[in-house]
C-alpha cells in the first residue's frame, strides 16, 4: 500500500497538481469567501498528501 503512495511523490501529473495547489495557495491566503476558503482547504490537502507520499518514497522500505 505505501509503495503505490508513495509513486504519487514522482507522478508527473500529480506534481503538476501540487504545484497548481500550491501557486492557488499562495496567491489566495489573503482572500475572503466560502469557495475559496474551501479551495484553500482542498490545496493544502494536496499538498499535505504530497509530502506524505514524498515521505514514503524516501523512508518507507
């Protein structure tokens, strides 16, 4: 189970999507409403799911 996690942290496409989370994150903390607090949400959820995956590329065995 953590081997196919941890194939997300070199996923081409799952990198594109953090990092579209990411810029989404960064360039809208400071902005009011539901949808984008929401959205926020959603990226910091994938980007805490990145690092995850990254952990266990690296450390699980």
């Amino acid at each position: 189970m953590t081997f196919e996690f941890a194939q997300l942290a070199v996923s081409p496409t799952f990198i594109i999507v953090v990092s579209f989370a990411l810029f989404y994150f960064i360039y809208n903390r400071k902005e009011k409403g539901f949808f984008t607090k929401f959205f926020l949400i959603c990226s910091l959820i994938y980007i805490c799911i990145y690092l995850l995956a990254f952990y266990f590329y690296f450390f699980a065995n």
